[in-house]
C-alpha cells in the first residue's frame, strides 16, 4: 500500500477480505511509514518506496495525491509489480495513456477503481439495457452532488492544482458518473459541452484555480442526448451519484444513496426493483455480497472491485473491470471538459480511440 490515508484505509480493508496479505505500506514521509502500516493493515511500514517494491510482493495499491500518481504507477510496472491506482489514473491525458501503454507493454494488471460498476443493482440495470429493456434509450440525465467543500474554511488537497490537477470537482467525482453511464450503456460520450465554477475563489488565504462545480450537456456516439452536474459544494448532499436512463420501453433511475433499490419507469406503471440474490441477472448475482435486506454498500463494492482485480492477476479475465484503459478513457473525457469550459462551452469532441 502506497498511502495511509482514507484510500489506502479503504484498500487495505478491501485486500485483507479478499484474502491477500499486506504486506506493507509506505506513508508520505519515512516518519510515517510504521503509521501507515497500521492504517492499511499491513505487517510492516517501509520507509520508501524503493524499499516496498523490492520487498516480496505482487500488487501494489497506490493511494496517494494525484500528481504523484505517474511516478509511483511507472516505478511499480518497472519493478514487475502489478498495480491498482486511484483515480484519476494521471492528471493529463498524455501521462494517463503512458500508464496504459506501459502496463500492456510490460503484461501487468493495471486497475482503476470506478468501483461504482460493482453494486449489484447496477449490473441488473446494465444487463437490462443489454437485453433491449429500454426500448430506444432516449436521453441520459444525472448528478454527482457532495457538500464536504461547501464552507468558506472547507480546505483539501485535491483543491490546489499542483497537487490534485487542473480539474478537481469533474475529475474526482464527474468521471465516476461519466465511467458508470458509460459501462452500463455500452454508448460512449462522443462530444461535450462544459462549463466551470469556482464558488470560493479563495480558501485559507489560497487563490482557488479548480471548479467547486461543473455542468455539461453531451450527445453520445449513437447520438443518444445527456446532461450532468457535479458539485462539492450542494449543502446537504453527501455523495449522490443519480443516473437516469430514459428509454421508450423502459426508464432506469440508480442512486448510489440507496444502492439496494433500481427504478423502472413504464408508461403504465413503475417499481422498484431491490437487491435479491434469488431474483438478480447471474451478472448481478456474481457481484452480490449479502442476503436481501441487508444493506450492501461502497466498501462492498470496493470488495469486489479488488476481488477482481486480484483475480486478473491470477489469470481471470473478470466482466466489467476497471482497467488503465479506462483510466486513460476518462483522462480524455475530463480533457474535454476542461477545453470546452475554456473555450465559452464550445462543443468538443471526445478522443474515442
């Protein structure tokens, strides 16, 4: 584990349930490396990285601010090791597509957690759209709503650029929404049209050059219409992740606040599908955790998202993970808005290659 922070506190308890040994952990100084360990729940702290990769491993979790991502990505493909990195994979698309590009080349696992792909009702909704439930899908509609940036005094890393990114706001939590549509439709985003707000210009004493929110309308390759907002700053909103996808046939509503339940929308009538392993898709079922009516949530998720990636580690070439492919995807698409944005929300095309 590269990070003893939340993520890597995350990780950790991901990696230890999956059945892997944590071997150990590196902190953001050598001082910190024992401190790190016992976040992660790994056996020991080492005091560089150096040190952990020569170490007898086989994964590496990276876990640590955005920029550094590139780097510590690179030395661990270069070491052997197979890796699992935050997001976003790097903080420009030439880096991000480096990482991919050296991950095939060296024949490693390179993940990505949009862990949001593994809830069970989400596969249930992909599966549906693939079974032609929808009908003709129509438009594609959400947010990503948050508020733990909405004080004057709310500080974090992820708000100074040289740390975090030119992006913050659409790279945290916009590329999640992005990547989920994205994978449950099959339909990628072909062009966007952005804009960017940055409701405290300053934030203890520090000029801000990251937007607290985005809005973006988007049309896809099948020529499907879409709209999102993402925001930090929504007083009251925790992490709401909201898509909706309307179809002819069928509409589909997923909020990841209430993940146990899908809502279908008809003409005549709708209901609310919930979360039962005897009812579920088998693609559902293979991600489903827990017995019906026990909540099963983001650290679930993240479970099986690391599940998977070990399982491609070992060979397996698990449905629907998250790989650097999709980390470089979503570089692109976070590009895009940022150009847009720049350019008075002129339409821009996605890179879909």
């Amino acid at each position: 584990m590269v990070g003893g922070g939340f993520m890597g506190q995350v990780h950790g308890r991901s990696a230890l349930v999956s059945g892997a040994t944590v071997v150990g952990a590196v902190g953001s100084s050598p001082a910190k490396a024992d401190a790190a360990a016992e976040a992660t729940g790994a056996e020991r702290g080492f005091a560089t990285l150096d040190d952990l990769l020569a170490a007898d491993i086989d994964v590496v979790h990276i876990c640590t601010p955005n920029n550094t991502h590139r780097d510590v990505a690179l030395k661990a493909l270069e070491a052997g090791k197979h890796v699992v990195c935050e997001k976003p994979l790097a903080t420009s698309v030439q880096d991000a597509a480096g990482l991919q590009a050296a991950a095939v080349e060296a024949g490693l696992v390179g993940a990505v957690p949009f862990v949001y792909r593994y809830h069970p009702m989400v596969r249930e909704l992909r599966t549906r759209i693939a079974a032609g439930d929808a009908g003709v899908i129509t438009s594609l509609h959400g947010s990503y709503l948050q508020d733990w940036l909405a004080g004057a005094d709310d500080q974090n890393w992820r708000v100074d650029d040289t740390t975090g990114g030119p992006s913050r706001t659409f790279a945290d939590i916009g590329s999640h929404w992005c990547d989920l549509t994205e994978f449950v439709t099959g339909d990628r985003i072909a062009a966007i049209s952005a804009q960017l707000r940055t409701v405290r210009a300053q934030r203890g004493g520090v000029d801000v050059r990251t937007e607290d929110l985005a809005t973006a309308q988007f049309r896809t390759e099948a020529g499907v219409v879409g709209t999102i907002v993402v925001s930090q700053v929504a007083a009251g909103r925790k992490n709401r992740l909201y898509l909706e996808v309307s179809g002819t046939e069928s509409s589909f509503g997923f909020d990841q606040e209430d993940p146990d339940r899908l809502w279908v929308g008809r003409r005549t009538a709708s209901q609310l599908l919930t979360r039962d392993p005897e009812t579920l898709s088998p693609p559902a079922a293979r991600v489903n955790r827990l017995p019906a009516g026990h909540a099963q949530g983001y650290q679930d998720a993240f479970d099986s998202f690391v599940a998977d990636s070990y399982a491609a580690v070992l060979g397996d070439r698990p449905d629907g993970l998250p790989d650097f492919a999709a980390g470089a995807r979503s570089a692109r698409v976070v590009d895009a808005v940022l150009r847009s944005a720049a350019s008075d929300s002129a339409w821009i095309t996605v890179d879909n290659s």
